[in-house]
C-alpha cells in the first residue's frame, strides 16, 4: 500500500464515521460523492484493501504478447537492420512487418535484447542560435556531403542537397563527381521548380569561391583583399538575379548539415533494406521514399505565407547561364580556339567589326557550343579539314646550322708573351725601326 492509498483511507475512515460529510471527502479525493459511496460500501466489505485498485500487480490487460516481442527481436537481430535506433525500427516493423508498436515499446525490446544502448547525454559547444527566414525562398543552403552511401555496394557517390531556411524544403541528387556541372544541373532542376530565390548560402569550396594564393610566411590578417574573379557557378547565380553568400564555417549553415546528420544514418540504412546499389537506384529510392518522408515530417510553414522566389523571365537563358563560359578573340580569318580545336564562323554571320572581336563562348551541359557576339550568337562549325591537313603533313626537317671551320691555321702555335719585340722584328726583316713603327 502506498503513502497515497494510505491517505485515501484515512479521508474514507472519517467519512465512515461521519466526522466529515462524503461530499466533503469526495471533494478531498477529488472524485465524486457516488463514487466515495462505492469505497465505503468496498470498505466495509473487504477492509483495508478497498483502497487499492485490484489489477495492482497483475499484467495488463494490453499487454503485448511475448510471441510479438519475440518475432520483432528476431527480425530486429538481422544484419540489414544493425544501427537502427528506436524511432527507425518502429517505422520499419509497422510498415514491412506489420507490427504496430509504440517507438518506446520498441526501444524497451532493443534495450532488453542489448540491440541498442541510450548514449549519455553531454554538453556539446554552444553556437548562437539564428532564427529561421520569414519566407519560402529568402536563403537557400547549398552543400555536397562525401560518405559512404551504398556501404561498399557499389561505387563512390556524393549528395548534393539545397534546403530552404524557412521551411526546410529539401532537394536533393546523388551524383559521381563533386564536379561543376553537376552542382549546374540541380541548380537548373531547383530554378526550374521553384523560381529564383533571393540567395544562395555556400560554403567557400573552390568551386563557389576563389581564393588568392599566398605563401605560408606571408600573414594574411596584415593585407588587403584581392577581388578574384568569380567562379563559374557565381557567375550564373549573378546573371539571373541570385545573391550567393559565403559561410565562414559549417556551424553557420547548419540547417543543411544537420540534413546531411539525418541522410547518413537514416537513408543509408534505408538503402541497405532496400538493396540499393547503383546510383539509378539510390536516386529512385531518394525521390520516392526519402524526400517523401522528409516533406511529410520534417518541413515547416514560414511564418510568412508569401512566397520569396522570382519567376524566371525570357532574358533569362538557363542554358546559357548555366555553362562553362570563356572569352576568346576572333582572329583575322574569322576562326577561334576553343580546348584545341580551331571554329570557323559561319559567312552569313561576318560583320564590320566582327574580326580581333572578343566573342563569348558557352561550353554548355549537354557538351554543345555557343558563341555570342553581344546579343547574337553566331553559327560555328569545327575546322576538320585543317586538321586532317595537319596529321597528313609529314613532320618538318630541323636544318643544323654548320660549325664554323677555321681558315688558316697560321697563328696557332703563336704566343704574344714569347714573340720577338717590334725592334727585334724589324732588324730580322732588314729595315729600320722608324719605318717599322710608321
């Protein structure tokens, strides 16, 4: 009996021996007068042990069978399912096994089967903390997450994921390289979606930012900034209207790392259930069972219903803008250089002006090539004559010069420290000194 029914039957005590009315009991025991009626008549019938409810210390009448803890422990030990926690596996045995528990039910079964242990928790370092953005589409994180996704299954993968900061919408692709185009593509995929947001937040990866070299011995807190020149994808993001801001660490855009936290745990292991092993598949199952979920459970509403994104406009050429784009200078017989190889423009296309030019050219995403001349882009053909020319032309003959040979060797064994003087010169020859030196 515990200290609580102990209290409960000194409050009945008195009411059954009308020291205190029941209704001022059962206001006491915060019930009802009848149902204070029903403990004394229990009272008088049982005693003492009217206070104490009668399923004390017997199971519950929910209580789950040991047969289904047994089945969900079992199916739990496999090895597709090492490192799930709690919350995971509930999801997994209610949706693939049929077995519909409560998440801290399961954690009790891993607990008892040691297939899961609570990490102490510690006190990590403190960062300030930002509140979200008021709109859809004010900030967007942009990053690229290097792990192990197919845990050895298949190649090497990287997730390049865009969150936005106020609502936490995802889009996310999984890709071979961590390459330029590629960043290029989903960025097309995000403005074709969703518009044009305000800005971008990166962090200060080479391919979002350069920057100047130094030497290890040169300070570089004492001197100024250099203005490099912006890279390929700050460049596209300037031509269509989009601020891109550099974050100094990875705890300033942590609403895209903490993503990264989640995909690596709970889409890796998703994966490995579903037998993931190709990038198709690993895309597939991202689009139609990750991003699906995380839309459904992890997404917010802004605290401003108004949507930040910008529509795009007809001067905007996503396939221009999102492109490898160089400068190059039109030469005297209307042709150009690009990686090797020599363009011919078009006849139709010369105008005034157009020779020692400085045209653009845009290596775009689907490996064709533009050039614009100001606003016009200008038809180009590939020189193939030229260099089928080239190979046949047979390699040209390096002419040596000759080695200047000596006329005369008649000063070879001659030396001026042992050689006669003028005067002795002059009387082996038979005339005077005076004419000699005349």
């Amino acid at each position: 009996m515990t200290q609580a029914d102990r209290d409960r039957l000194v409050t009945l005590r008195k009411a059954k021996k009308r020291l205190i009315t029941q209704r001022a009991a059962a206001e006491e025991l915060g019930c009802t007068v009848r149902h204070v009626k029903r403990l004394l008549y229990a009272l008088k019938k049982q005693g003492d042990k009217a206070v104490v409810h009668g399923l004390r210390g017997k199971p519950s009448n929910r209580k789950i069978d040991a047969g289904t803890e047994e089945e969900a422990v079992r199916i739990l030990s496999a090895p597709v399912y090492a490192g799930f926690g709690p919350t995971l596996a509930c999801e997994y045995l209610r949706r693939k096994h049929g077995i519909a528990v409560s998440k801290e039910t399961v954690r009790q079964w891993m607990k008892r089967a040691k297939l899961w242990r609570a990490k102490k928790a510690g006190v990590g370092q403190v960062h300030l903390w930002r509140p979200r953005r008021s709109r859809f589409g004010e900030l967007v994180q942009w990053d690229t997450s290097e792990h192990d996704w197919l845990e050895g299954r298949g190649e090497k993968l990287y997730l390049i994921a865009m969150i936005d900061d106020a609502t936490s919408r995802l889009l996310a692709r999984f890709v071979r390289h961590d390459s330029v185009a590629e960043n290029m593509k989903l960025l097309w995929t995000y403005l074709a979606k969703n518009g044009r947001p305000l800005a971008f937040y990166m962090d200060r990866a080479s391919m979002f930012r350069t920057t100047a070299r130094r030497k290890r011995e040169e300070p570089g807190v004492d001197q100024d900034p250099v203005d490099m020149p912006a890279t390929q994808i700050v460049r596209a993001l300037q031509e269509l209207g989009i601020a891109a801001i550099s974050a100094y660490s990875p705890q300033a855009k942590g609403r895209v790392e903490r993503n990264f936290g989640t995909a690596q745990d709970r889409l890796v292991k998703g994966m490995r259930v579903a037998g993931v092993k190709t990038i198709e598949e690993a895309n597939r199952y991202l689009e139609d069972d990750y991003l699906v979920w995380w839309e459904r459970e992890m997404t917010v509403e802004a605290n401003n219903p108004d949507d930040a994104h910008r529509p795009l406009e007809k001067s905007h050429n996503l396939a221009a803008s999102l492109s490898h784009v160089e400068s190059r200078q039109v030469r005297p017989n209307y042709t150009l250089r690009w990686d090797g190889k020599l363009y011919q423009i078009a006849r139709q296309a010369v105008t005034p002006g157009l020779r020692g030019a400085v045209v653009r050219v845009e290596q775009r995403l689907d490996g064709s090539l533009a050039v614009r001349h100001g606003h016009r882009y200008l038809p180009t053909t590939e020189c193939a004559e030229e260099a089928k020319l080239k190979k046949s032309q047979p390699p040209k003959r390096v002419r040596r010069r000759p080695t200047p040979t000596r006329g005369s060797d008649w000063d070879r064994n001659f030396d001026l420290q042992k050689g006669p003087k003028v005067w002795q010169a002059a009387r082996l020859s038979g005339c005077r000194p005076e004419e000699a030196i005349g």
